[in-house]
C-alpha cells in the first residue's frame, strides 16, 4: 500500500514540476483608451491590440509623420521663413504658446523641436510650406509615405494634426508611421531630448528653450524609466492621443493610445509593462521551438547516417554476394569446358579405333 501512495505522490509531484517547465500567459492589460497597439520596434510585430483597425481622430501625433517626411525632403540648416497662414491658419483656440509670428525666420532643425516638443501647430504649418508650398500639397506627401509603409485604412489632410472629418487614422497604421519615424535618425533625436533652445524670434529676441510636454519622459506623476522617445497629442474631438517608444534590456517596444480621456499615461504605462513582458515570453518561445528543431533536425541527421550505414552495408553485401556468385559461375564454367573437351578426346578416340578396325 506504501509502495502505491509513493508512486501516486511521485506522479503528482512529477506533473507539478514539468507545468512549470512552460512559459505561463501573461496577462492582457485593461485599458480604458478606445484603440491602442503595442509592436516590436525590431521587427514590427504587434504584441497587443484593441480596437486596432477603428479610425479615430489623431491630434498632434500626426506630427511624428510631419516630422519623418520633412527629414527625408528637407535640409535641417536651411532657413524657414513664418508665413501669415502658417501662424493663422489653425483650428480657433488651438494657441501658439511660443508666440511665433509672421516673418520669423528658424531653421528646419530649431521648427522640428518645436513642433515635437512644444507641438507647435505653427511649426508644423511653416515645415509644410517649406517642403511643399503648401499645407495641401504636404498632405499628399503625406499619404504617400503613410501608403509607402502599407497604411490602408488613414488619411492626412493637415501636417499638425488639428481636427479635420478627413483626417482620421487606426491605431495599427500609426504604429507603423510611429516606428518608421522613430527608426529615422534625425526624428529619433528630435523626440528623444528633454529640453531644446532654439534661435531668436521677433517676440522672443533672447530665443526659447523648449520643453519636452510627454510626461513618461519628463515628468515626475507618470515617469516611466524605460520611455526615450513620443510624441503627445490632445483636441476636444481626438480625446489624449499618444505614442511612446521605450527600451528596456536592448529591447525596444512602442505604444499607441487613441482617444483617451485622461488616462493615456497609465494606459501606456500598463501597456509597457505588459509589452515586455510579452516579448520575453515571444523569445522564449522561439528560443524553445529553436531548440525543438534543433533537436528534430539532430534525430533526422542520425537516421539519416543510420541509413546511410544500412545502405552501405546493404551495397558491400550485394557487392560481395556478387563477387561469390561470379566465382561460382566461373568454376562452373571451367567444369563444363574441361567436361566437354574430354568427351570430346575420348569422341575422336573412339572414332580413330573403328577406323583402325575398318583396315
């Protein structure tokens, strides 16, 4: 009776230590943001989604796509000259924190800072009209590079973001936009740095030194160690959008929340966390199926010299069978022709004696 219970408590014991050989699942995070996305900056794959392909408003993230599109058509030293439309063509009540007017002159580097970090709307317009003339004609090369980057289900019609019904985007199509301009070196550095100052404008004669506004990067509430770039954005049909890129063991990850109400940053935070967590788990899996096939392949590999020894010794033994078989065949042969030749003398013997008789 020892003996059994030894034996049932060896098998439970057994099936408790080999459950937890395997990986267990982690945990979906819960989210109050309507659409978010979280992707593998390496390879693009997406690690969680919700709502991934509902189209919503972006607000000002969409400047990441300005950002990207201005580094590649543009030159960061050449000078960009403020427009009237520049600084008032913007939805009412959007603002212009950095006072910028008409006629101020900054360089393509100094309007990339701030249109990323301060999100100037008039940033992003002058950009535009710098690299096409118009906001309009930007539009189009903005789209061009969204569908250059397999986005099908957005659309662009300004460069800053600013309500439009035309202008709306999926959470799954800014996650690629993000990680495409993140993946640019001169937009990675833009949305990377805390604070920024740039040259003088015709308000601000001493220049302005700019503040980066994501919190998970510089803030003190919602910091988040592992964040190094994103972009913020906000208007009152958009709810909080907001992109965030953080890296953590060499492993970088991004996040996208859309139309949240006030609880981007701890979406985000949530989403982080749940992203490496789940990349780890996705590189132990590969590692385990790696191993897996590694060790198939190390089976296969031993048939297949098993089988090439049973082949060999199959062929050495057909060889030598038939190197037996011919010896016989030859003594046979011999035997026959040494047969035949002497009944052939005993024939001419015989026939040389009746001939004798005959005489």
């Amino acid at each position: 009776m020892k003996i059994k219970y030894r034996v049932l408590t060896g098998i439970i014991v057994g099936f408790f230590l080999c459950g937890n050989v395997y990986a267990q699942p982690v945990t979906e995070p819960q989210i109050e943001s309507q659409a978010a996305v979280v992707i593998d900056m390496d390879n693009g794959n997406i690690l969680y989604k919700k709502n991934e392909s509902e189209k919503f408003y972006p607000a000002s993230i969409v400047k990441l796509l300005t950002a990207l599109v201005t580094a590649e058509r543009g030159n960061l030293d050449d000078t960009v000259i403020f427009s009237h439309d520049a600084i008032y063509d913007v939805e009412q009540g959007s603002g212009n924190p950095l006072l910028l007017e008409a006629g101020d002159k900054l360089s393509v580097k100094d309007c990339m800072y701030a249109m990323i970090l301060e999100s100037s709307n008039q940033a992003a317009n002058a950009l535009a009209e710098y690299v096409a003339g118009s906001n309009e004609k930007f539009a189009e090369y903005m789209n061009e590079e969204a569908k250059k980057l397999g986005c099908k289900d957005s659309n662009f019609v300004n460069p800053s973001g600013l309500n439009d019904e035309k202008q709306q985007v999926t959470a799954a199509d800014m996650a690629v936009i993000a990680r495409a301009a993140l993946q640019n070196e001169t937009v990675r550095e833009v949305a990377s740095v805390k604070d920024y100052r740039i040259a003088s404008t015709l308000n601000n004669p001493d220049g302005i030194t700019l503040q980066m506004e994501h919190q998970l990067l510089n803030g003190d509430e919602y910091s988040y160690g592992y964040a190094f770039a994103g972009k913020t954005g906000y208007t009152s049909a958009a709810g909080n959008t907001l992109v965030t890129a953080a890296r953590k063991d060499g492993k970088e990850i991004l996040a996208v929340v859309l139309k949240s109400d006030m609880t981007h940053y701890e979406d985000t935070i949530r989403l982080l966390d749940y992203g490496f967590e789940a990349a780890d788990a996705k590189k132990e899996e590969e590692k385990n199926a790696a191993e897996d096939k590694e060790e198939v392949s190390e089976d296969i590999d031993l048939d297949v010299i098993k089988q090439d020894e049973s082949t060999v010794s199959y062929i050495t033994g057909n060889i030598f069978r038939s190197i037996i078989i011919a010896v016989v065949l030859c003594a046979v042969a011999y035997f026959v022709l040494v047969c035949i030749q002497r009944y052939r003398r005993k024939l001419r013997k015989i026939r040389k004696q009746k001939r004798i008789r005959k005489r």
